[in-house]
C-alpha cells in the first residue's frame, strides 16, 4: 500500500512541475511602451499585453544576456520588437519596446554584419567578469533554425565584431 501512494505522490508531483513550467514559459509580458525614432516623427502603434502571443519564429532572434550575482539583464530582439526583462525571478516581467521600420531595418543590417559561425570563436577584449569585476554577458543568434551562441564577455566590453550589435540592444534597455 505504501509502495502505491509513493508512485502515485510521485506521478503527482512531477505533473504539478510540468503544468507550472509551461504556464511560466507562456506568461503575457506585463508592460508595452511605445517608441519613437528620434530622426522621423513616425508614429508606432501601442499593443496591449493581452494581444501578445508567441508567435512562431519567423526569421532571427537575437537574445543578449548580462548577469552578476546582484545584476540581471537579458534583451531579446524578436519579431520586430525588443523584450527587456531584468528580473531573473520574475523572466514574464518584461518590458515590450515595439519598434519603427527604420529601427528593425538597422537592427537587420548589423546582425547581417556579424559572421555568424564565427561568434562561438570570439575572442573577449578583456576579462574582469572572471573576478567579478564585470558582469558575464552573452549573446545568442538564432537564424534559420540554428543557434549560434557567442564565448562570453565582459558587459559594457563586448568582442568588436559584435560591438555595434550589443551596444544598439542595450541602448533600448536603457530607453525603459
């Protein structure tokens, strides 16, 4: 008897864990703001959380990540907006920055610059994240189904070959 309520509380539990996983991983993002490009007064349609979906990936996805023990920062340009999240607890607390065409082509044409199956081989200009000088930062690429993930680096002094890429990010995390 004991034996079948152990596999029982079992099956039970490992149900439980899964159903809140994907409830996590499918959160609506909190907070949309709109912006504006600041050489044209074109105007950008605001989209409420509630109408947010996750879309298939249709095309690029480009995720940059800074972490410390008391920072946390991740950036994901995907389907011609930007989420910035900066609560590893909370990863559904986002901030959605929707984007101007201008701003979408700019973003394309520097990660069409970056040599995509060179970015694991990378080298990092310095390395103070390895004494906790800086923050771990990482960048990812998605393209056509393959992922390419970067070495590593210090935040703030990324590779120069992704310089112009992760600067351009991190400038819209700091717009919040």
């Amino acid at each position: 008897m004991k034996t079948i309520a152990l596999i029982f509380l079992s099956l039970f539990l490992t149900k439980s864990c899964q159903a809140k996983k994907e409830i996590t991983e499918n959160a609506p993002v909190t907070e949309v703001i709109k912006i504006k490009d600041s050489s044209h007064s074109e105007e950008v349609t605001q989209i409420k959380p509630e109408m947010i979906e996750n879309k298939v990936q249709t095309g690029t996805k480009v995720e940059y990540e800074a972490t410390s023990r008391g920072f946390f920062s991740k950036i994901i340009f995907e389907n011609n907006q930007i989420t910035v999240v900066s609560d590893r607890n909370n990863p559904e607390k986002g901030t959605v920055v929707m984007l101007t065409k201008e701003n979408v082509s700019e973003i394309s044409n520097l990660i069409k610059a970056v040599k995509l199956n060179e970015l694991p081989n990378l080298k990092a200009p310095s390395e103070k994240r390895m004494y906790d000088g800086a923050a771990h930062a990482n960048l990812t690429i998605t393209s056509n189904g393959t992922k390419y993930t970067g070495a590593g680096f210090d935040a703030g002094n990324p590779p120069s070959a992704i310089a112009k890429l992760v600067s351009k990010l991190v400038s819209y995390s700091e717009k919040k």
